[in-house]
C-alpha cells in the first residue's frame, strides 16, 4: 500500500469529512433546501408540453432510445413523472428515461439554464460543494501516488466551483460546459474552457491525469459513448472521476418517483452500483474506488413521518440509521467512483 493511500483506509476520518459537506447533515434538510434555493426551483419546466391525452411529453419533442448501458430494447415502465416514461432495462437493471427530449431541444434547455445555476451559486451549496470537490480531488491524487497535480479536465463545469477548487489546489484546469453564462463568468476569470460538445472540442490526446463527471452521466443521452470518446484523452495512468446520483441508495428506494433524482428533462439515466460498474468495465475501465456521499436522512425521516421529505422537519424515526450504516452499504444518495483505463500504459 503507497503512504498516498493510507488516508483512505481511515474509515472514521472519511465519515467525518463526509459528513461535513453533507447539506442536509450540516443544516437540516428542510432549511438546507430553503437557503439553496431548491424549493424555488422548478421541477418540471417542461410539463406545459404534455399531451393531454397520453400524460406525456409531446411526441414532437421527444426521441426514443434503448438502453444506454446495454443497448437492449425498452423494457416495462416504472412509472410516468412530469411526463417522462421510466423503465428499467430487463437486461442490465439500468432505470432511465425512454423517451428523451430531441437532441437540439436539450442543448437549447442546457444553455439557457439558469434555475439551477442558481441554486449551484447560493453560499449554502458553494461552501459545502468545495469541500466535496476536494475529498474528491485528494481521493484521486491518493491514486496517482500522491503527485503534483496534473493535467485536468472537467466534463460540465457547471457553474465553475469545482475547477476554481482545482485550480486552488494547483490543478491546471479545462473546462467543458455549454451554458452561456457559466461558461462566460469562467472565461472571464482566465480559466480555459471549451464552450462547445465534446465531439466537437479537438481536445489533446494524452493529455490529461484526471477527467471528471461531477453529476454529469445521468443527463447525457449517450454516456456509453462519451466514456469511449474521451478514452484517448487520458495520460499514461490517467483516472476517472464519476459522481451521480444512486438509485440503490435508501432514499430513493422508499421514495421512488417522489425522489428529486427523478426528473426527466434532464436526469435520463438512474445508475445503481451495478449498472454502472457493467457499462465501465465493458468499456475497459477498472474500478478502483467506490463509495456513497451524502445520506438523505432528514428526507428519509420525513417521509416515514407522513411529511414533505424534502421541506418537513420530523424527527429522527430510526435511530440506527445513521450515515456510517448507510454509506457502509452503499445506500447514500450519490455514488462515487474512481477508474482507470486496462490495458498498455494504463
């Protein structure tokens, strides 16, 4: 075991820092949902086009696909939110949406977004984001030896914490994000970004010790091949970072469609443990870490108490549950992973 490892192997102090950027742990869930914003933002901007008779997104507007992870056909529907279909693929057990908003419709939705850009900006959300962009980055940097940062890029910047949080930790930072006005107020801090896909982009090949998707695969509509296309992008040891959200985790399990992970003009694919281990490893990347962040406790609590899981205040009504029992079964609300390409010079 490298001496860069070791801090991973203190269960107690990674619970801890866990811990503190858990929003929900930290403030309280329904204050932390107040103060970021989230109960102002909307949920389901897109419902003024749903098709009365069908309770489903304009046909219009949609395209169908078969399963991202697999490729097998549509399998039974879940059930129908915010005129959405979710299914779960009979093959792989991937949950996602079958029917995606056509593709020059969600390019337009991404770049004129700004509800959730302002719940990523509030003071609440940034001060707990950097720290968890930093357990992530040290977590990465354990695994590259313990080394001076590197070359990184980031998939979705977002609103630009997270590259700001590199750069401070001496990372020399691309960015990768369609959204005018993120991608503006990133440019104009003398970060370099690339305001277009990733198809498009020309990045170096070789280039790069750390590519991240910080809650970016669950709204792609093709992650299968943007996990591909960016394989040549990685330097000799290069890593792969991956955030999303857990649909094995507890509360999405008690809550299923009330979860807030469900909304599908935009979170397409609804990965488990899994899943998502099937689609990296049938792409070549071995897994070297995987781990659950943040708990939802104060939603689960909420919800068994008849109340709004995400805007009640109820007691606690277990008191076993508690976030080392939920991450020690990867049941938190996010799972986190870090790969590496197999093979020559991985």
């Amino acid at each position: 075991m490298s001496p860069a490892l070791d801090w991973l192997q203190d269960k107690k102090a990674r619970l801890e820092r866990k811990n503190a950027f858990d929003g929900a742990l930290v403030y309280g869930t329904a204050k932390f949902n107040r103060e970021t914003g989230r109960d102002r933002s909307p949920r389901a901007p897109f419902q003024v086009f749903l098709d009365p008779e069908t309770g489903l997104i304009r046909a219009d507007l949609v395209r169908a696909r078969s399963c991202p992870v697999c490729g097998e056909a549509p399998g039974p529907g879940l059930f129908i939110k915010d005129g959405f279909r979710h299914v779960r693929c009979p093959v792989c057990g991937l949950i996602y949406v079958s029917l995606i908003l056509r593709e020059d419709v969600m390019i337009r939705y991404w770049r004129e977004e700004l509800a959730w850009m302002s719940v990523l900006n509030s003071g609440p959300q940034e001060e707990l984001d950097r720290l968890k962009f930093a357990y992530g980055l040290e977590a990465a940097g354990a695994f590259l030896g313990g080394a001076v940062p590197g070359e990184l890029l980031d998939m979705g910047a977002g609103n630009g914490t997270f590259v700001r949080t590199a750069a401070a930790m001496g990372w020399r930072t691309t960015a990768l994000e369609i959204n005018t006005e993120s991608a503006e107020s990133m440019l104009n801090e003398g970060f370099q970004v690339i305001v277009k896909p990733l198809e498009l982009s020309d990045l170096p090949r070789g280039a790069f010790n750390l590519i991240t998707f910080w809650e970016v695969l669950e709204h792609l509509a093709e992650p299968r091949q943007v996990l591909a296309r960016i394989a040549p992008l990685f330097a000799s040891g290069g890593l792969l970072l991956i955030l999303v959200p857990n649909a094995g985790s507890l509360v999405t399990r008690i809550l299923h469609e009330k979860s807030n992970t469900f909304g599908g003009h935009s979170h397409l694919n609804h990965f488990t443990a899994p899943s998502l281990a099937r689609l990296l490893d049938s792409l070549g990347y071995e897994i070297l870490e995987m781990e659950t962040l943040l708990t939802e406790l104060g939603a689960i609590n909420n919800h068994l108490d008849f109340q709004d899981p995400y805007l009640g205040e109820a007691p606690t009504f277990i008191h076993h549950l508690t976030p080392e029992f939920i991450h020690d079964r990867l049941w938190g609300s996010r799972l986190f992973v870090l790969a590496r390409r197999r093979g020559p010079g991985a």
